[in-house]
C-alpha cells in the first residue's frame, strides 16, 4: 500500500493514489506526493504512471521562510496569538448579558474595554494568519482556508461596529438597538468559533 502525503496540510493517505481532494483541507490531487519508505525495496517506491504529476511548488523541500515569515511558522506565532483575544471575546459577550439582566453600567464598561483590547491584538492575529496561510498552506484557497478568511472578516466587522456604536451612543445597551449589539456579539463570537474550528481541523487532521 502506498502512502501519499498532502505537501499543504500534511494529512496521509493510504492507497494506490492519491485522494482526489484531501479530506482535511481540501488541496487537489496534484498537491500530494509519495512518501518514499525507507524500509521497502526501491522496486516498490516509483510512483504509479498515472499519478498526476506535483506542481514545482508541492515538490517539497522548500527553504523555510527567513525573517518575520520563518518566526511566525517557528513559534507558532497564529494560534498564540489567535487564542489571547479568543479567551476576550466571549468574556466580553457574557459582561454585555450580565450588564442587560442586572442593568450593572460596570460590567457593560469591563466589556468594551475588552473589545478594545480584542482590537488591539486582530492586527497581530490577521498578518500571522496570513503568514501561515502563505508559507505553511502554500495560498491555497480551498474552502477551508476561504472560511477562516470569511470568519476573520466577519469578527473584525462586528468589532469595529460594536466600539464604534458604543463611542457613538454610551447608552447603546439601554436603546432599543440592544438587542441587535448583542447580536452582533454573538455573530463575533460564533464567527471566531468557527474559525478555531477549522484552525483546529488543519492542525489535528480531524
Ligand atoms: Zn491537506
């Protein structure tokens, strides 16, 4: 039984060839080479006449990146700094619930500064996602990789929306616009989730 690693995400397949898409994010055939055993005889390890050839980029071997690039890959630089504002963000959504049940004007101040910090570390949290994406996934723009985009889009919107309503009207959590603050807190939260879904997917195979 061959085996054929996907030179995107790293999942393995077993089989006469490769899978026509891989299960975990979504690369084509094209993207996945034969993982040579060094234990068979040689006779078995030359790649079946039909498997389609790699494209110059999948060949692996390829430098690791130098710079800002190679650091980010090295220390896992993404999920570090993905995980500081995660932890934020629904802290900062169960704050908003807790300050409408209760009418606490605090836990309502606690919660846009939490947005406020969440803020502060997307910048981070977006040019290491796509530093990732770019050196370690190759830019490949499958619909794994086009969700997490999405996603990212989606959390920035709402966060920008939820500072700039609430610098627009302190009193946002007490208009009859509440609801849909909220909402949008929610549609962040859910968004972010997803997102560290399909982050784990990549990362455990799974
Ligand atoms: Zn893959």
């Amino acid at each position: 039984m061959k085996k054929w690693e996907c030179t995107v995400c790293g999942y393995v397949h077993e089989g006469d060839a490769p899978p026509e898409t891989c299960p975990v994010c979504g690369a084509g055939a094209e993207y996945f080479k034969e993982l040579v055993d060094e234990s068979e005889p040689a006779a078995s390890s030359s790649a079946a006449p039909d498997a389609p050839a790699a494209p110059a980029a999948a060949t692996g071997g390829q430098p690791a990146p130098s710079g800002i690039a190679g650091l980010v890959l090295k220390y896992h630089l993404h999920p570090i700094s993905v995980h500081t504002p995660n932890g934020v963000l629904p802290l900062a959504l169960v704050f908003l619930v807790i300050a409408l049940v209760f009418s606490v004007a605090t836990f309502e101040q606690a919660a846009f500064y939490n947005l406020v910090f969440v803020l502060l570390t997307m910048p981070v949290v977006l040019v290491t996602g796509y530093l990732e994406w770019k050196n370690r996934y190759k830019k490949v723009m499958t619909k794994i990789f086009a969700t997490k985009i999405a996603a990212s889009v989606i959390v920035s919107a709402c966060l920008i929306a939820m500072i700039v309503w609430r610098l627009v009207d302190p009193q946002v959590l007490t208009s009859p616009g509440r609801w849909i603050y909220l909402l949008l807190g929610a549609t962040m939260v859910g968004a972010a989730g997803l997102a560290g879904h399909m982050g784990g997917k990549l990362v455990f195979k799974d």
